[in-house]
C-alpha cells in the first residue's frame, strides 16, 4: 500500500450517488482522500454532498462556455493545478476532448451503467428492457477518448427479472455501482491496479478481459 491517501478529484454533474459510496468507502478505510469534486452543473446535488463533508468544490458551468474547446481548456487548467493522482467520473455528463483525455491517460476512471462493451452512451437501462436482455450490469473502465469505450476493469452482472421496469433496473444497477467504483479505486490506491500498454494489470497479471462479479455475491461480499 502506497505511505499517503490516494489523491482523487471526482467530476460530477447530477444526484453523486458514486460521490457519496466513495467518501463512505474512505471513511470505512478506503486509504484516498477526495482534494475537491468539480460539478459542471451548479445545482447538483453531488456538490451538497460533497460541501455536506467539508470537501472542497468547484463549477465549471458549461453554459458559460463558447465551446467545447473552451470547458476542456478550463476543467484541464483546474486539473493541472490540482494535480490529483487519479480523476473519477462519477456521473459526470460531459464529453471530454482528445487532448485533455489523453493528458490524463492511465489516470482517469469512468463508471458506466452498462456491461460494456454492450450499450455505451445513454439510456441503458431503457435499451436493456427494449432489447429483452437476460443480463445488465456497470462497469468501470479507464477513459479513453472514445466514449465509454477505454480498457474496462472490472463489471458487475445483474439477472433482468421480468417485472424489471427501467426504476427498478436502474436502483439495482446503481447498489453494484457504490461497491463497484470504490473496490476499483481501493486497489488502485493500494498499487495494485494500474494501466500498462492501454492493458490494465491487477496484481501485476494482464487483465485481457475484465473481472466480472456477480452481483448477488458482490453485495454478500459487500454487506
Ligand atoms: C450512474 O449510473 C453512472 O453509472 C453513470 O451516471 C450515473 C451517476 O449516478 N455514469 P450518481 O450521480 O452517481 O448518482
């Protein structure tokens, strides 16, 4: 285990659930510490949260941009400065440029509500039921500049029930998620995962595929 907390800056945009499963996971020994969360919404409620813990928070509205080009050259600017060892989308709603991603490469975590590679983008939980899916899932992936589509870690696996309506997938989506994201973040904090060659190695073995828990033993496991 590395002698200081993991340094972590978690972007935001809506509810943070995410946000608030990684600052119990720390307060129940998680070994990171969350410097500040960067919203581009100013009344989301991940930032109450968030300020509701005495962490540092910040805003980047992206309505106040003209472009793109100009919320990646401030959120990048803002990242520099607080040069965190790793940067957690959880929740955040923004496409991120090329450059920005790729300064941040090995060094960024997205969490996804999909077993990706299946269903990247939004309403997954809508085309899962469409489709008549028998499986659904999250995932947690290194970010890449194609969208939702970095090397992925690790996924959870959830059993569609036939009277799943798109609220109740969603919840039980988002249960394996708050144990999800913090185990990830735990083994990196704890130098065991990391990204060589855009392949991630846990415990110095190449992950080819991405770890896939199941989701009633995830929560056992978790409770
Ligand atoms: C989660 O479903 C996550 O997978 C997706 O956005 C949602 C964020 O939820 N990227 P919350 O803001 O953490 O509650």
């Amino acid at each position: 285990m590395t002698e200081q907390p993991l340094s972590l800056v978690v972007l935001v945009s809506g509810s943070g659930s995410n946000l608030q499963a990684i600052i119990e996971a720390i307060d129940a020994g998680l070994p990171a510490r969350i410097e500040v969360v960067i919203s581009n919404r100013p009344q989301a409620l991940a930032l109450t949260r968030a300020a509701s813990r005495n962490i540092p928070t910040r805003v980047i509205d992206h309505r106040e941009c003209t472009s793109r080009d100009e919320f990646d050259a401030r959120l990048d600017s803002l990242l520099s400065e607080l040069d965190p060892q790793l940067v957690v989308l959880a929740g955040f709603m923004r496409i991120l440029g090329d450059p920005l991603v790729r300064r941040w490469h090995g060094r960024m975590l997205n969490i996804h509500p999909s077993l990706l590679p299946d269903y990247r983008g939004l309403q997954t939980h809508r085309r899962v039921l469409e489709a008549g899916e028998q499986w659904h899932g999250c995932s947690v992936h290194y970010v890449t500049a194609e969208l939702d589509g970095g090397p992925v870690i690790a996924r959870a696996r959830l059993e569609v029930h036939g009277n799943d309506d798109e609220a109740s997938l969603k919840s039980r989506v988002h249960d394996c998620e708050h144990v999800l994201y913090p185990t990830v973040i735990d083994w990196i904090a704890r130098g065991r995962l990391t990204l060589a060659d855009d392949t991630p190695m846990l415990d110095n073995k190449p992950l080819r595929q991405a770890l896939t828990f199941e989701a009633p033993q995830l929560m056992e496991a978790a409770s």
